[in-house]
C-alpha cells in the first residue's frame, strides 16, 4: 500500500516537474537583456563623453592638463573602460532539453530515494522474520526446560522429541550403579 502511495507521489512530482511554460522564461530572458543594453549604452554614452572632455583637456594650453589627460586617456583601456562589456552581462537562454535528459535528470532525484524506502522495506521485513525466530526459540527453549521439570517431578513428560522424532516417556527406572546412566525402557 505504502509503495502505491510512493509511485503515485512519484508520478504527481513527474507531471508537475515537466509542466513549465517555456514561453514566460524567453520573455523574461528577453526583458533582462533588453534592461541590460540600456545600461550598457547609458555607460557607453557617459565614457564617449569622458573621453572628448579628455581630448579637450589634451589639446589644451596647460602643460600639467595636458600631462593629466594624455595618462588618463592611455590608462583608459587598462581599468575595465571601453572594449566589449556589453556583451559581458547578456544573458542568452538556455536550450531546452530532449525528453531523455529530462528523464535522466527525474531518474538521478527519484531511484536514490526509492531504492532507500524499498532497502527499508526489506530490512523491516527481515527484522520481523528474525524476531519471529527469535520468538519461536524462545518457546521451544521454555518448553523444553518445563519438560525437564516434569521429568525430575515425576510426570510423564517426553525426554526427547520433535514433530517427527519418536517420543521417548519415563517408565520404571532400570537401576543400577552409582555410576551408571538410568535408562527407562520403552515398551
């Protein structure tokens, strides 16, 4: 029962999993770059306009000034200003997946977990098994210990025996020495 319930689970974390509208994520792709090229060309206007105030300082009639603008224009490319940053915080959308990756991808979350219930299933069902076992030695060792019992009581009790042993029951005794084993005989 609680298998069922796992695989329908499953199932139910499969279909939702798989349902994406892949149309909203393009969209949302699209914007952010869209929103990022503005940036990009806000920063790109603002160093054009750095870089003609700079030439203008260049060709002035200052020394000092035109020292100042010379380094900052030759120090320009080296401190991240310029070359191909519009290109750095684009995103592109990601390619969208065959069945089978997407298959793969279910499977590697999904077969760890129910290999895990599954090997606790086993391992409770073979628990069970052992405490039954456990359970029945018990009781045989009980019953086994009582016969005794009412063997040295003086009851009929069988010494040996089994389901399919022959039951061997206390008559008179066949007294002899000190050292010898009573045998009581059968019939």
């Amino acid at each position: 029962m609680k298998l069922k319930i796992f695989a329908l689970m499953g199932a139910a974390l499969m279909l939702v999993g798989c349902a994406g509208t892949s149309v909203e994520y393009y969209e949302a792709v699209k914007h952010a770059n869209e929103q990022r090229a503005r940036v990009e060309l806000a920063k790109a206007q603002a160093e054009a306009e750095r870089m003609k105030s700079l030439q203008a300082f260049a060709y002035s009639e200052d020394e000092t000034a035109r020292t100042a603008a010379v380094m900052a224009l030759s120090f320009a490319g080296m401190n991240g200003g310029g070359g191909d940053r519009a290109a750095d915080g684009m995103v592109s959308p990601e390619e969208p997946l065959d069945r089978g990756e997407v298959a793969l991808r279910w499977a590697s979350i999904l077969v760890p977990s129910l290999t895990s219930v599954y090997a606790i299933n086993q391992n409770a069902s073979v628990q069970k098994r052992q405490i039954s076992a456990n359970r029945d030695i018990s009781i045989n060792t009980n019953e086994t210990m009582l016969g005794f019992g009412r063997l040295t009581a003086g009851q009929e009790a069988p010494i040996v025996g089994g389901q399919d042993d022959v039951l061997l029951f206390p008559r008179e005794p066949i007294v002899g020495d000190q050292d010898d084993v009573l045998l009581f005989p059968t019939n």
